[in-house]
C-alpha cells in the first residue's frame, strides 16, 4: 500500500496522484509539487490516503511542500502577469496578421516558461510572435495549440439539455467519442443533434455506451428474422435499454406491429448491425466531417497531459 494526495492544478483538471512525503495534508491545502516543468502550485483534491500499489503509475512525483504565504503571492502575481500577456498576445497576432484564437494564458509558477494557448486550422508560422513575446517577457515562449473542446471548456456555456457544460462542472478529462457511439444508442445521425456546443461529437455519447454495447450483444438487429408467440415477423425497432423488440408480423390484412421482451422471442437470422439508414446517407458527407475532426483532435495534446 502507498500513502498518496490527489491534486489538481486547474479547475476541472486531471486528478493526479502524488507522494505527500511524509506530510499530512487535507482537502483543500495549497502544495508545491514536483513536476516535468518544474515546481508548480496545485490544490489538493483527494488528502492522505492508502491505496494498492498496481493502482499507481509508478514512480509517483513527490511533495516539495506545504505552500506558504510567499507562494500563495507568487501565484497571484502569476494571475496578473497571464491577463496583462493575454492581451498583448492578442495585439501582436493582430500586428503579424495571423490566424489563430488565443484562448489562454499561463505563467509557470517559477518563471520558468509562459505557455500561450490558442486554437486554429491547421498550422501556423508563429516564430516571429514567440520572438516578440520573449523579448517583452525575459523567459522562454511556448505556443501550443489546443482543441477546441478545451477552448468552450475555458469559455463555458450551457448545453441542449439546459445544464452548464459538462466540459464546464465535472468533466476533468475528453475520451474519444464516435459516430458509432450515436448509431448503436439509437440516436438521429444528425450532425446539429449529436454535436455540442464546441462542433465536435457531444461528450455525453461516451457516458453509457458501454451499457449499450453489452445490452446490444444479446439483442438481434433491425431486419432480423424472429419466432414469436404470434409467428414468424421481422424486427422493426429496438429500445435497447428495455431489450424490447417491435416486430413486423404478416396476416391476412397486410402487417401488423407487435411489441416482444427480446427474452420471449427466438432469433431466426440475423443481419449485419452496420446498416446505413436514409438519416445516415443524407447526412453522410457532414458526419464523415465530424469523425475527420475527431481524428484531427486526437493529434493535439494536452497541456495538462505533459505534466
């Protein structure tokens, strides 16, 4: 077992795990941590706890100290010094007529290095805007550019459902999300209603799809051949969640439609789940869109992955 804190160096940031050294320490103390970038102040999340070995990515970085009151100045002097660079960023982008969107500014906590965010399509030739910045600054310039689910989860806003952002009020980390993810919940592949506010795929796509993936298993797919009580009959529609069927039965009349708990029924044959519905095709040239930006996305790290 390891004695171990949880920290968080932003709002809503990742959660690490690093060696308290010996010190004991509560939920909302300040700490200087080691890190790859050097000293950093961060709050803790999570205070002194034990926790299995295999649970911890090894070596964990340690606890330099507990902060003080000096420390505590120094970051907020940090604050101002990001506000007043953002700024005159913004005016130097303005003057070397670049295309790019700042979207953040950070001023390491030992002055180290100033990292300037920001978002744009494709790349940028920014050489001359880090020369200008450096010789404002006195430190080394670093320009990184982010997705732009970081950059909404820095402006915030409220999502279809009527919430804040989940991005904005609990959302720590992005997975990867899919147009499969939306097609197996059985949701309109409708580029406008399964993108967020950010143009990307909705993150909430993520949160019960491995439900629907296991459920989904066990039930056929539109268009199979089943046995009911009521005879032979096509599938016609799935409520996953319920693992009910509507199926399609032929009679004298024409058809008639039926509703079965897929327990109840018997599959005959099946047919192959990746079927492109009329939604599907119209949408095509905009979804594959969607995923080329997803795929995009993935190549840009983030500064909190670096850590």
């Amino acid at each position: 077992m390891k004695n171990i804190i949880g920290i968080r160096f932003k709002k809503l940031g990742k959660i690490y795990f690093f060696n308290p050294k010996g010190l004991k320490i509560r939920k909302g103390d300040k700490v200087i941590v080691e890190t790859s970038q050097g000293e950093e102040l961060a709050e803790v999340l999570i205070p002194n706890r034990y926790v299995e070995e295999d649970k911890i990515i090894a070596p964990l970085k340690k606890v330099i100290r507990m902060a003080t009151y000096k420390d505590i100045k120094r970051n907020e002097e940090c604050k101002k010094i990001e506000k007043e660079a953002f700024e005159v960023c913004k005016d130097k982008i303005k003057e070397h007529k670049l295309d790019m969107v700042l979207t953040e500014v950070e001023c390491k906590f030992d002055n180290s290095k100033m990292l300037f965010y920001f978002t744009a399509n494709g790349r940028i030739d920014f050489r001359d805007l880090v020369r200008d910045l450096a010789a404002i600054y006195k430190t080394r310039i670093e320009l990184r550019q982010i997705g732009v689910r970081d950059k909404v989860k820095r402006i915030g806003g409220n999502g279809i459902c009527g919430r804040e952002l989940c991005c904005c009020s609990f959302l720590s980390d992005f997975e990867t999300v899919s147009i499969k993810m939306a097609k197996e919940q059985n949701i309109a592949l409708n580029p406008s209603k399964i993108s967020g506010n950010c143009g990307r795929l909705m993150c909430c796509l993520k949160y019960e799809n491995e439900v629907y993936e296991e459920k989904l298993q066990h039930l056929p797919n539109v268009g199979a051949i089943v046995k009911t009580e009521d005879g032979e009959g096509e599938v016609d529609s799935i409520e996953i969640l319920k693992e009910r069927l509507r199926v399609k039965l032929k009679n004298e009349d024409g058809y008639t439609y039926k509703k079965y708990d897929a327990k109840d029924v018997e599959i005959i044959k099946d047919v192959d789940r990746e079927q492109v519905d009329e939604e599907e095709l119209k949408n095509q040239k905009e979804l594959e869109e969607l995923e080329k930006l997803e795929q995009e996305d993935k190549k840009i790290v983030r500064e909190e992955d670096r850590r």
